[in-house]
C-alpha cells in the first residue's frame, strides 16, 4: 500500500543500500533498504549521511528516517550471516563506522526516525541520532550491549543520557533489557507511539508540521539546542571504541555472542 507521504513525494536519489524520496513541501524520507534486519556497517551510514547532505543541498527542510522491513535497525550483524562471512568482528571496523556516525550529527537538517520492529544496540544509536522518534506499537528498543559482554557504542554515553535521563540511561545500559515502544514513550525515548499501519503517516505529519516553521529560524534553533552534540558523540565514542577493544579479547564476550547466536542466556564468569 502507497501511504499519503509517498504518494506526495518523488525518488530523489539512491546512495548504497539508502533511498531518498523529497515531496513538494521539502519533506524529505530517507529509507534504508537492507531488510529485514537493516543491520548496519560503515558503508551504510555513510550512505544516509551521504542522502541527508544531498538533500541539505536541496533545501530539504525535514528528513523522516525509515527503514525497509520488519526492523528498523538490529544494529551490527556479529553472526557475520548478512555478508556471507560467520564469525566475522564488527568491532574491527568501529573506528570507520563512528566516522561515518560523526557525519550525522553534522548534518543540519531535522530528522525524525520512523521506528518499527527493533532498534537495539547500535541500532538504537542510529534511532538516538535522531531529533525526534516516532515508534510503532509494536516496535522494542535495547541498549543489549551488556548481555552480548561489551561496552555500548554509536555514542550512546552521550545520546541516551540526554533523552531519556542519567538514571534511567544507566538502567538500560546496565541491564540491557528490552522495553517496548509504550515504555520507551513513557521514559520520553520515543516521542509518539502509533499504531504500525499509521506509522509513516504519522511521522510525515509530525515532519510536516515541523517543515511549516521558518527553516532559518528551526535550524538556527537547532544549531543551539545540539550546538556540542558532534563534539561530545566523537569524544564519546573515541572512549567506547577503547573499551570495546579491551572488552574484545575477554571470555565474557565470546560467551555472550555464542549465548545470542543460541538463543539462550549467556553464563558470565567475569573473566
């Protein structure tokens, strides 16, 4: 089914495995296309970040981040199964994807992500890279990186704190639990929660909404409101990566990535 918001806009642009539509009201989608999973590497979201400039170019004055498939984003692909290669570190290349992920938060235009299915681990730092986060009812966030035995990353030390809360941030990080999309709405880490048949839709008007205030003036307002943002995600994730390294090489990790490949509970010795 062709929904209002694709109907009203026209193919701008493929970057990679990354789609850009742009409508006549200068709201912009920006889809991913690496169904069902979507899970992400480097060549990824330089793509989106590669759309979002194009359409800055463009005069696009909203971005809506989707993506195509049951999920929005399960972050890095550890099995290695999505490229043919099992076993394969996604850890290898961090230091090239978070310099790709730097170029998000550069990017001046608004985004909203459209949030179905899952948004965990690294995915949910791509869903946190964004201004706003409309999720589907049936859509489940997790910050799961404790459960797999290493430290977060996508520069969730400084996203997660500043939407949700140092406490509750630390809760999610610690625990690694799922929380639906009502609960996430309830913590404030998604903004509406909409039935799934109505996501695009709403996501297109909240971006719509949005797009009808002085673009000067939003992006100026926005300039401040995230004005150390970049600054504070690539000095995070300079400390993330150096953890990740360091919690690479232990036997919890290697427990915890056997544990989610065998759908069971990891048993952690702490060593």
């Amino acid at each position: 089914m062709v929904d209002d918001a694709d109907a009203a806009s026209a193919p701008f642009g493929r970057f990679g495995d990354v789609e850009a539509r742009l409508g006549s009201d200068l709201v912009a989608t920006v889809e991913i296309r690496r169904p069902p999973n979507n899970f992400f590497d480097t060549a990824l979201i330089d793509s989106i970040a590669d759309a979002y400039a194009a359409l800055e170019a463009a005069s696009c004055r909203v971005v809506v981040l989707r993506s195509q498939g049951k999920h929005f984003c399960a972050g890095a692909d550890f099995s290695g199964r999505s490229v043919g290669r099992p076993g394969l570190d996604p850890l290898l290349g961090a230091k090239d994807l978070y310099r790709a992920a730097a170029r998000l938060f550069d990017a001046p235009t608004p985004v909203i992500a459209a949030i179905q299915g899952a948004a965990v681990g690294g995915g949910l730092g791509v869903a946190c890279s964004a201004d706003f986060r409309i999720a589907s009812s049936q859509a489940r966030f997790a910050a799961n990186f404790a459960r797999l035995g290493f430290h977060h990353g996508f520069g969730l030390t400084v996203t997660l704190p500043r939407i949700v809360g140092q406490q509750r941030a630390l809760e999610l990080l610690y625990t690694g639990r799922r929380i639906t999309g009502d609960e996430a709405a309830e913590i404030g880490l998604c903004d509406r929660v909409v039935p799934p048949d109505s996501l695009d839709g709403a996501a297109h008007a909240f971006a719509t909404e949005i797009g009808r205030s002085a673009p000067l003036a939003v992006r100026s307002i926005r300039a401040t409101m995230r004005a150390d943002l970049a600054a504070a995600f690539r000095a995070a994730t300079d400390r993330e990566l150096e953890e990740q390294h360091r919690l690479r090489g232990t036997a919890d990790f290697a427990e915890g990535i056997r544990a989610s490949a065998e759908r069971r509970d990891p048993n952690f010795e702490g060593r």
